[in-house]
C-alpha cells in the first residue's frame, strides 16, 4: 500500500512541476512598464541573469487583460519593495515564445 502511495504522491508532483515552461526564485531586480497589452508589466530578477522559461529571456511579463492582473502587480511591487525572494512559474507564449507569468508565490 505504500508504494502505492509514493508513487501517487511522486505522479502528482511531475504533473505539477510539468505544468510549466519554467519555474525561478529570487529577488525582482527591474520593473518595466509600458502599453497594457504590449507585455505591458515585466519583471526580471536576481541581476538580470535568471532566465525564465528554458529559452534566452530575461524577463518575464503579464499583460493588463490578465485574470488577476491587479493582484499580480500588487505582489511583485510589494517583493520588490520590501526585497523578497518570489517564485515565478512561467509559459512560453506567442511566436516568439516570451515568458508568460502564470504564478507567483512570495515568502
């Protein structure tokens, strides 16, 4: 019954862990913004260097059309400010792939 058990448990963490493109840590270093919809809140972190998604950006963006868009915003402005290590899930999104944040959690 236990092996059962585990491998439930480990079944349910790759699914979760394969929902996104990507997942990073760290401390937002820049905050951008511009045109609602033209990936209009965009974020990097730790220096610029962590890239997000498994592909070369740097960044990672929402657009003003987002569910929960304000939420968002509010959460990376307040990591920013107060210096907290925030987790970003991302998704490749468009032609050129450009890291979608899709969740984010801070501790």
């Amino acid at each position: 019954m236990t092996k059962y058990i585990l491998f439930i448990v480990a079944f349910l963490i790759s699914v979760h862990s394969n929902a996104w493109d990507g997942s990073v840590s760290g401390k937002i270093h820049t905050v951008d913004v511009t045109g609602g919809n033209n990936h209009g809140f965009r974020i990097s972190l730790d220096g610029g260097t962590v890239k997000f998604c498994g592909n070369d950006y740097n960044w990672a963006y929402l657009n003003e059309t987002d569910s929960n868009y304000q939420a968002y915003v509010a959460v990376l402005l307040a990591a920013k400010m107060a210096e907290k290590i925030v987790t970003i899930y991302t998704n490749k999104a468009g032609d050129n792939e450009y890291c979608h944040i899709g969740y984010i959690g801070m501790r």
